[in-house]
C-alpha cells in the first residue's frame, strides 16, 4: 500500500470527481483511477462506486478514508516535527472559529507568528459548530475557537467565558446599568440566523426564561449584523468580545445582560489524535499560556 494511492482516494472522497480529484493530485485521470483500483485490489474490497461517473464510496471505502485521513495527517506531522528540529516551526497554521470568537482568534494568531516567525496562518472564520468539527475530523484544521462540543476524542482549552450585552441606542429607555433579558426581547431586535450556534446560545436563555423572542432582522453575517445596527434602527445581543473588535457604535451603548446574568466558555478545540502534530501542539502551549481573558474581562458586560 503506497501513501500515495491513498491521497488519490481522500482527494476523489474530497472532489467527488476524478478529473477534479486527479488535478488536485497533479497526475492524469487514468494515473489516479489505476493507484484506487490497486488499493482495491491489495485491500480486497471494493472502495468506489462507480458507473458513468463517479457515484460515491462504498461502506468500506468510507472507512478506508477516514483511516487514509489520519494516515496522512500523522506523515505529514511527522514531516513537519523533523523540519521543526532542524530550523524551527515552518509552514502553515490553519485554525478555524464560530464567527463570535473572532476577537479571540486575533490575540492567538499575533502571538503565534511572534513566535514562530516562520510560519503563515491561514483563518477560516465563521463556520459552523458541526462543520468545525468535521474538518478537525478530518485534519483539515490545526484547531478552532469554539464553544464546548459533546463530541468525544477531541481535546478543549478553555480560553475565557463571553458575557453578553444590549447593543442599543442612546436614546433607549433602559438602565445603563444592565437590563433583563425580556426587556433585551421587547426591542426591535436583529440577531444572527437560529442554525449558528452563537444564536442558539442566545436561544437557549431564552427558552430557559420562557422568553419568546421574534427578531425584525436575522443574518448570517457578522458584518451584515454590525452595518444593521450601525443604521440606529435595530438593538442586538452580543457576546461582550464584541466590543473589542468593533466597539460601540456611534450613537450606541453597550448595556450589560442582567436578571439573570449568563455566561459561556470558548476555547480551542484540537483534533482528535496523540501526540498533536508540532503545529497542534505549539497553538495548544500558546492557548493554555493564554492570558487573553484579562484583557476581554476588562470589556463592558
């Protein structure tokens, strides 16, 4: 079995094309097509179900890629944890987040490259709770700001707890010094869309305090959210990170979410293997030294 018929296999699994997943792998259709037929042949089951085209993988096909995965992960740290002996921690960090951790991911990335001046990172930003987790499944992520995740295997470091505030006008008739949650939903409200999770957790308190909450507005888009408000037509409700992002508007107040006042913890979820790889683990060190905490804990809410 050669590594290489196994990239084939998780490329045509990744493209869902053979001409597609060939040009990813630099080699023509038929190089590809015959490096899965011999994997078949040497594991003796089928991999591929094919017809005119490509039609998906069989059962064991599935399993073999989600092995071929880790496979090729584990070379590829072990490539990179011989680089790192010989000149330090080359190449590239790619970590994801929910789009309400976006504060968090900048005070882990400017660290990171301060101390490892020789690699790149690359963000993915505003992905969703289950699509995080299955491209850490997969090691297509070095890790991800997050929220907790009941999925097993995968390794979480706390990094702080959001708080939540009332975006609002200035002229809004609320205590400055914090508002309840029903007031918060009595407001013309635009709130991101019910499938992310930053809304579910704003969801979740809600329906805890059986609080229904009907928002003029919903997106799916942070910045989209941040330009409707902006307008001064529309409150929001958001983690008090926030604030050290975008501040508060013009002609806004940041009013902290009282009565009852609820908190969630974020931090770095990692993938689902040991040892990490010499990238997972010198972002996880940097997480668990983190003292971000202080500086957001400082925010308003």
């Amino acid at each position: 079995m050669l590594l290489r018929q196994l990239e084939y296999l998780v490329a045509l699994a990744r493209t869902g094309h053979f001409a597609r997943a060939a040009q990813n792998c630099y080699v023509s259709q038929p190089t590809l097509s015959e490096g899965i037929r011999k994997l078949e042949s040497e594991l003796g089951v089928p991999l591929v179900r094919r017809g005119h085209r490509f039609e998906g993988l069989t059962a064991e096909g599935e399993e073999v890629v989600v092995w071929a995965r880790r496979m090729l992960a584990d070379r590829d740290a072990m490539t990179a944890g011989l680089a790192a002996l010989r000149s330090g921690l080359e190449g590239e960090l790619r970590i994801g987040a929910v789009p309400t951790a976006v504060a968090a991911v900048a005070l882990l990335t400017q660290p990171f490259c301060a101390a490892n001046s020789h690699t790149t990172v690359r963000v993915h930003a505003d992905l969703q709770g289950d699509e995080i987790v299955r491209r850490l499944r997969a090691f297509e992520l070095h890790g991800a700001v997050t929220y907790p995740t009941r999925e097993p295997g995968l390794p979480f470091v706390p990094l702080y707890r959001e708080r939540y505030v009332l975006l609002t006008q200035e002229a809004a008739d609320v205590d400055a010094e914090g508002v309840g949650w029903a007031e918060a939903a009595s407001l013309p409200l635009c709130l991101l869309h019910p499938h992310m999770v930053g809304r579910q957790v704003l969801d979740a308190v809600f329906t805890e305090l059986r609080v229904a909450v009907a928002p003029r507005v919903e997106t799916d888009s942070i910045a989209s959210l941040i330009a409707h408000v902006r307008t001064g037509h529309w409150s929001t409700v958001v983690p008090h990170t926030w604030l050290h992002v975008f501040g508060i508007p013009a002609g806004m107040r940041a009013v902290p979410l009282l009565r009852p006042r609820r908190s969630a913890g974020i931090g770095l979820l990692l993938p689902p293997r040991t040892p990490l790889s010499v990238m997972e683990q010198a972002l996880a060190d940097l997480a668990r030294t983190s003292s971000m905490h202080v500086a957001l804990d400082e925010l308003p809410g």
